[in-house]
C-alpha cells in the first residue's frame, strides 16, 4: 500500500499569483494528491513566486533553501519553483538550487499535470517557454467559498519602466467573455456570492479579441464584459482590478453607477503625483488627468471608495517631486494606497539609469507617505460612522471567534459579532459603530438569506 500523497503550495505576490495557486491545487487534487498545512509533511512542495521587488524574490530563496536541504533527506520529495521568478530565471534557478525538479512559469500553471508527469518520468523540467494558455479544464481548489477570483485577461502590453510583469507575464490574452460567463454560473452554482474579475491591466480586456463596433472601437470592452456578466443569478456582488488610468474610460464608471451588482470600489494605481516622473516610468498620463479621472467618478458615483498604488523613489526623484505624490494623496483622500520603495529589478530599463536613490532617501519617503495615507484612510473611514453597510460575511474574525468578519462594498473590512456557520456567504445590513483607518466594527440590523439554487 502506498502512504497518501500530500501537497503544500506557498504563494507570493498578487492575486493573479493567488488565482494560478488555486488552479494548481485544484489540478493536483485531480491527480489524487491531498492538501497538508505543513510542507514539512508534503511530498509535493510549490512555490508560486513573486518577483515585483528584491524582497519578494529573496523571500523565494529563503524558503527554497530549506527545503532544498530536506530533498538530501526524503528522495522523493518533489519540489517546484512556479511564478514570476521561475519566468524570470528560468534555468538559472536549476543552477542555483540543484535539486528542483520543475521550474515553470506563470503561463503554464494550468499545464502542471503533464509538467508533473515529466518530472515522475525522472526529468527535470523547465517550461518557461512564451504559449497560449489554455482554458482551464480543472476545477480550481479555491480558499474562499464565499468570494472567487475570475482571471479576464493575463499579461501585459505596458512597458512601465520599473515593471517586470512584462517580462514575467507575457503579452496581453483575454478570455472570451463565454469561458469568463460559464465560470461565474459555475461559481455561482457552488454558492459564492463574489466574484473579482482580475487582470494586471484589466482595461485592456478584448483589445485581443477579435471584432470592432461600427464605431470603430472593439466590441468586447471590460465594460462590455461587465454588461454581459452582471446578471448572473447567484453573484451578488461583482469587483474589478487593477484599473490602468491610461485606458480608464467614463463608459466604464457609468457602468459601475448603473449595474447594481457592481461594488463602488475603484482600484486604480496612479504610482507617482509629478508629472516628469511619470513621464520616466512610461505611465501614459499625467496627474492631471488622473485628478480628472476621481473628479469623474465622484460627480458619477459619490460615495465610491478609491484605493491605488504608489512608488516612492524612482530613479531621479527630488524632494519636490515627492511632495507632489503627497499632494495628490492629500487632495484626493484614498481610502487605501499600497505603497512600496523603489526596487531595481532586472531586465527593466529603469534598474540601469544611473540616477538611482539611496535607501535612506527612499525609506525616509516611504515612512512619510505611510504616515498621510493611514491618517486620510481614519478620514476617510469616519464617513461610515452611524452609517447602514451591507457586509457579506466572509469568514470568522481570526482574533474573536466571536466574530465574523466581511466586506462593505466599498471594500472596507468590517467585524460585528455573529455565528459564522449561519452567517457565511450572507449579505448583513449593518450599523458602523467604530472606524478605524483600515477597518470598521458595528452592529447587524438583519441578514438577507438565500435559498440555494
Ligand atoms: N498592473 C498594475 C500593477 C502591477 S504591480 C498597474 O499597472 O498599476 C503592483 C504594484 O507594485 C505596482 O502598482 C507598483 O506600485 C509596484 N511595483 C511594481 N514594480 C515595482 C518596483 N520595481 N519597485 C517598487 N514597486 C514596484
Ligand atoms: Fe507593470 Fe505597468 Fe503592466 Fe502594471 S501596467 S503590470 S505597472 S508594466
Ligand atoms: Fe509578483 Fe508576478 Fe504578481 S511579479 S506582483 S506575482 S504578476
């Protein structure tokens, strides 16, 4: 009899990483291998990588490390490096760290089984190779089952120039909105009630498909696809990201204000406030236009929350363009920004200029930029106080069992006392009593149930 054949997946980086995870344990399950919490007790351990900053990849190799001595150990033990840094170092990676058996990158997570079956055939394998994925055929072994990630497009077109997604993701392919349709009545089905439709550059959802309009602009549009998609019974909230204010347009935000399933929740990165160094990061507008761009959606949609991405530190940066970043963030209010320091990484054009900041100058601006954006989130988050929300419970609040916890729409993460086996997957209205700068906590006026279908 043979012992049962136990996985561990560890994921890096974003949630198109998060997504490609669930799909692999899902393919893995297929191939009869069981799920264990420690990968000291796995037979299969993978790693789905990041390599957006130095730290990320570096955590990779931390990781690796320790497992790389324990294959000494137990012969068959199976590891794979997937994601971003196997794209990125392919079989360098073989060369550093001898005893892999996969390297594959992210366009191949859906083809993990044939990949597998190599390495069981006693090779070592690297696939990084450029393809077309494939349709997924496996059912992804998902984390939530109240809230799914639906990829729209992979890839990227853009070339920002601090940015290795590009390399590491490939060139730009969208789904039919047929495939993207047929996984939300599937989810559906299953019971969740979100679905978050993801892409790197989401609004160049169908620039790849074929077809135009007699107007002469493609006829599948990421607001095409929300028109087509809104109306599946069962999901009952809908989420889009990340948004790219190049190719933001007001077709999109009328869309949001009329399709009521669609959250008001808006996550478009502006990465810089000064207009020259968006310019050297090759981001294609200015921060006027990204101004325009919330003035728009808040004369549209007015209580819509805004969340964004933002560098500190680009090569070149002075004080004065730095304070300009601070100024956008004081004038528009984000209710949450993801800010990190620039990190050279290679293969983009930035990491070469010779104009590069000292750590002490880019964590010093990261410190000050961190400070404003938690005190704009508490301002932001007192909006809520006193008022009505609607919260789909998610999961038990980790810390006070006593708890659920769950999104408002606007994304905010909100706790209020309740029994997460009767209130999972349900839509609460309830009263904010506390706002803290990332997080609410209030009180449960009723539960809208829903009989399954
Ligand atoms: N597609 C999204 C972002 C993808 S990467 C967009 O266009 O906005 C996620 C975030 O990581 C970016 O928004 C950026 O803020 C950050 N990032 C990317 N490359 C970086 C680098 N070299 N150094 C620091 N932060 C980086
Ligand atoms: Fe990177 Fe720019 Fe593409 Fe975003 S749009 S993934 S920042 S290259
Ligand atoms: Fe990281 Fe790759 Fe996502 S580099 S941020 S996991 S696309």
């Amino acid at each position: 009899m043979t012992a049962p054949r136990r996985y561990h997946i560890t994921t890096f980086g974003c949630q198109m990483n998060k997504a490609d995870s669930e799909r692999m344990a899902g393919i893995l399950e297929d191939m009869g291998f069981e799920w264990v919490d420690d990968p000291n007790d796995a037979n299969i351990i993978l790693y789905n990588t990041c390599t957006i900053r130095d730290n990320a990849e570096q955590k990779v190799y931390s990781y690796l490390g320790r497992q790389a001595k324990r294959k000494h150990e137990q012969s068959d033990l199976t590891l794979i490096v997937a994601g971003c840094v196997a794209q990125q170092e392919g079989e360098a990676l073989l060369r550093r760290v001898p005893e892999l058996d996969l390297v594959m990158g992210p366009q191949h997570a859906n083809r993990l089984q044939d990949l597998l079956e190599e390495v069981f055939n006693g090779n070592q394998v690297v696939a990084t190779e450029p393809i077309h994925i494939v349709e997924d055929i496996t059912k992804p072994r998902r984390d939530s089952t109240v809230t799914a990630w639906v990829n729209v497009i992979y890839g990227c077109n853009e070339r920002c120039t601090y940015c290795v997604v590009p390399n590491v993701r490939g060139i730009e392919q969208s789904r039919t909105p047929e495939a993207i349709r047929a996984e939300m009545e599937e989810l559906a089905r299953q019971g969740y009630k979100e679905v978050t439709l993801l892409g790197q550059n989401i609004d160049a959802y169908g620039r790849d498909l074929p077809g135009v309009t007699e107007s002469g602009r493609h006829q599948h549009t990421l607001t095409d696809l929300l028109y087509y998609v809104h109306d599946v019974p069962g999901i009952e909230r809908i989420r889009f990201a990340t948004s790219h204010p190049r190719y933001f347009t007001d077709r999109l935000i009328r869309a949001c204000a009329e399709l009521p399933k669609v959250c008001e929740h808006f996550h478009i990165p502006f990465q810089s406030g000064d207009n020259d160094i968006l310019k050297a990061m090759a981001r294609g507008y200015t921060q006027e236009k990204y101004r325009r761009i919330i003035d728009k959606i808040r004369e549209c949609v007015p209580d819509a929350s805004i969340s964004a991405d933002a560098i500190v530190g680009f090569p070149g940066e002075t004080e004065d363009q730095f304070e300009n970043t601070l100024k956008l963030v004081e004038d528009i209010g984000f209710d949450q920004l993801n800010t990190a320091a620039y990190s050279p990484r290679p293969g983009t054009p930035a990491a070469l200029w010779e104009n590069q900041l000292s750590e002490e100058v880019k964590s010093d601006r990261l410190q000050r930029l961190n400070h404003l954006v938690a005190v704009k989130a508490a301002e932001r988050s007192q909006r809520y106080l006193g008022r009505i929300e609607e919260v789909l419970v998610e999961d038990q609040n980790p810390k006070d069992k006593t708890q659920v916890m769950g999104r408002t729409r606007g994304n905010r993460l909100t706790f209020f006392t309740g029994d997460f086996h009767q209130l999972k997957g349900q839509l609460v209205k309830v009263k904010i009593t506390e706002a803290r700068a990332f997080s609410l906590t209030g009180v449960p006026l009723e539960a809208r149930t829903f009989q399954p279908v």
